[in-house]
C-alpha cells in the first residue's frame, strides 16, 4: 500500500468516525437544555406534564452519552494512529483545549448521574433543576474546547515554525484564533436546534401512531418553539460565517459557490451542476454572494482561480453547503408555520399530512449537521492545518488502515443498532400514558 493511499484510507476512517460521533455529539450538547427547559416550564406552570418530559428526556440521553464516549475515545484514538505528524503539533500548541474538553465532560457526567439519582428525592423541583445547570455548562463547555481545536485547524496561529521547528509557542494565542467566535456560535446553535427537532419528531411519531395524549401535544409545540428560536439564530450567525470565510477562508466560500473569477455584484449560485467553469441549470441570486462575504452588493468576491490548483477545496462541496443551508432555511420556515398556526388554531397544523412533515424535521435537522461538518472537513483541503500542514503529510504509514475501518465500521455498525433497540425498548416498556397514571396513584396513596 503506497503512502497516498494510506492518507486517503485515513482520511476515510476519521471521516466515517467523525460522521457517526457528530450525531451523538450533537444531541450530547442540545438535550441537557432541552431537559432544563421543560423542568423550569414544569415548574413555573406547575404542571406535571413537562416534569415527566424532563424526566423522561433524561432516562433517553444517558443512552446516547454512553454511545457519545465511545464514539468519541474512538476519535481520540484515530487522530494519535492516523495523524501523529498533527498530534505532535497539537501537544506543542493546542493541548490545553483537549484537555478541557474531557474535564468538562467528566463534570457533566458527574452532575448527569447525582441528577438522575436524586429524581425521588427533592421536594421542591426547584432545587432539582438546579443540579442540571452544572450537567448543561458541561456538554456546552466540551463543545466548546473541541471546537476550539477544530477552529484552530482552520485558522491556525500562536507559533512559528522555523527550521522545522515549533518556536514561539503562544497557547492563549491559538486558543483564541479568529475561527473561534463564528465556528463556536455556530455548533451551540445547530445542536439546539437539532436537538429540539428530534425531540419534535418523537412527539410527531407518537401522534401519528395514535396517541392523542396531550403530553405529546405539549411536548411537539415545545420543541418547535425552541427549534424556530435556533433555527432563526442559525441563520444569522451563518451570515457571519460567510463573512468570516471570505475574510479567512477565500478559496473554501468560493469552491462552495463555484465562484471562479475576482469581481464585484456577485451571484449566490444555489444547485446546478457544472461544465468547465460554468455552472449549469443553477439558481442564481443576484448580488447575494457580495452580500453573504462582505455585506454590500457591489463588494468584490475573491475568485478560485486566485489560488494554486493543489490548494483548492474539491467543488463538490457546493452541495454540501446548498443541503445545509437548504435544510436550514427549510426548518427555520417550517417551524414558523406550525408555532403560528398551533398558536391561532390552524386546522391544518393537525392534519396526518402535515405531521409526516413534523416527523421530517428531526431526520433532515441531522442530515444538515452531516453536510455542515463535511463542509467544515473537506472545505478545508488539501491542508489538516491550513496554510502550514496538508493532509498527506500528517497521515501515518502504517499498512494497516484498512482493517481498521472495518473493524471500526463494524462497531459503528453494532452501536447504531444497541441504540435503536435499546430507546425503543425503553419507552416502548414505559409509556407515557402507564408512566402518568402510576404517578397519580403514588399521589394518590401518599394523600391518604
């Protein structure tokens, strides 16, 4: 096996990991907000129908964080096998970020349990919230180191290298590098408004298989709710993504737009397919690309062809970034029809159709983190860390990385199916409705 084809067998297996861990990763960081949320609306209307969602919300998750370190050691082992060229540069200038992010999920873990353990026995479900905010700041807290090294791949700084050599190490400095505002905001939102949305399609499912329970009712215009308010903050700190690209990241924003020659009053190029270096039966937007990058029509867009063939982003991440922002746009739109029309009464907010189209939203919510994180990955080539490392020369030489992918496919494979099965089981065993009525005869014999 030859060494390039080592580094593209490497980029496939951490590709194929980052994939699966993103989705666990995502709903790592949403959900504890989700379960604080419905706890303080429980609490403030005194109704016990969003106690027992928080509850319940709660017994799912800890499955999914169980997966979530799995999937995430498994990353951590990846990245010292396949790139110990970029790991020994991490150790020298971003290790302290990677070392936060497991203390901080150690601390979410820890509350994650003491919460789960004291349901029974507080009283006052004040004081019982209060323990989730710790859980919360801890999944926000890991995300955040993470993507602080993610950010750094991007827009790398805080040392020089001379002679080969790392000199001038400034820790803080790559810390705080100018991908961290952008790319940070930008994962905290997605992964509520993901998060949100999945539980939405668990309440959709639940209604369209019958139930009429007005648990499932409360539960859907919660998390609707939420998603609208995320969805709208996703689009607006994409907007500042774009700008933070065209400042930064020039070659990616035009590989995305297919966006060849430098000029002004350029167009947004949305699907299409191209012929040369013109896009064909394509959606052009006029001016909209000057004013994603710089804010005014007229402002003047760097073009691909300013850069080296060997450093341009493949083009078919176009699609990538037109799934994102399609979807996005999608459930920032359709989420606002169901909140108003469930909030004035709409009929058609009820009809079978239109919860099909409220179960969509939790599936296509995590096919648009797949295509957002795949844009992040692949924009970036051919560099690991832009403008100093490319990918081919942090890759290892081991012949051996193509077991590794099946060995690492296989468990991807097994863990996905424990999931399915395991929630299913769960609440399929537990239902809502049996769950509520077994509280209500506690009450009940407490009372007399």
């Amino acid at each position: 096996m030859g060494f390039e084809d080592t580094a593209l067998l490497s980029r496939i297996l951490t590709l194929m990991t980052l994939s699966f861990h993103i989705l666990y990763a995502t709903v790592g960081v949403g959900i504890p907000l989700m379960i604080m949320i419905a706890q303080w609306v429980g609490i403030k209307k005194n109704d016990e129908h969003y106690i027992l969602l928080a509850r319940r919300w709660a017994r799912g998750f800890v499955i999914t964080v169980a997966v979530g370190v799995v999937t995430g050691t498994a990353i951590g082992l990846q990245l010292s096998l396949l790139w110990p060229e970029f790991m020994q540069l991490a150790g020298n200038v971003i290790a302290l970020p990677l070392f936060m992010e497991v203390f901080a999920f150690f601390f979410e873990a820890i509350f994650l349990g003491i919460y789960l353990y004291t349901w029974d026995r507080f009283e006052d479900q004040r004081k019982h919230l209060l323990i989730l905010i710790p859980v919360a700041l801890g999944a926000a807290a890991s995300s955040l180191f993470i993507t602080i090294v993610n950010a750094f791949m991007n827009s790398p700084q805080g040392f020089e290298i001379l002679n080969g050599e790392f000199v001038n190490v400034q820790p803080l400095l790559a810390i705080f590098n100018p991908a961290v505002p952008t790319k940070v905001a930008h994962v905290m939102s997605t992964a509520f408004m993901t998060s949100a949305f999945v539980l939405a399609s668990i309440a959709a499912l639940r209604m369209i298989g019958g139930s009429d329970h007005v648990y499932h009712k409360k539960a859907l215009f919660l998390t609707m709710k939420i998603g609208l308010i995320f969805s709208i903050a996703t689009a607006i700190i994409g907007d500042f993504s774009g700008k933070y690209l065209a400042e930064y990241q020039p070659e990616k924003l035009a590989a995305a737009e297919w966006h060849f020659e430098t000029e002004g009053d350029a167009g947004l190029i949305l699907f299409g397919v191209l012929d040369g270096q013109e896009p064909k039966y394509a959606i052009k937007i006029p001016y909209a690309l000057s004013i994603l990058a710089h804010g005014t029509p007229g402002a003047e867009v760097i073009g691909l062809n300013e850069f080296p063939e060997d450093e341009r982003p493949p083009l078919w991440i176009h699609y990538l970034f037109d799934t994102m922002v399609g979807i996005g746009m999608w459930l920032a739109f359709f989420s606002m029809v169901y909140v108003v029309g469930a909030w004035r009464g709409w009929a058609i907010v009820r009809a079978k159709w239109f919860r099909w189209l409220l179960l969509a939203t939790g599936p296509l919510a995590l096919v648009a983190i797949e295509a957002g994180w795949w844009f992040t990955e692949v924009g970036r080539q051919p560099w690991i860390l832009r403008g100093y490392m490319k990918t081919a020369d942090a890759a290892t030489t081991s012949g051996q990385v193509d077991l590794m992918i099946i060995l690492f496919a296989g468990l991807y494979i097994i863990l996905g199916i424990g999931t399915v099965v395991v929630l299913t089981r769960m609440y399929k065993r537990n239902p809502v409705e049996k769950e509520l009525a077994d509280r209500e005869a506690k009450k009940g014999g407490v009372q007399e």
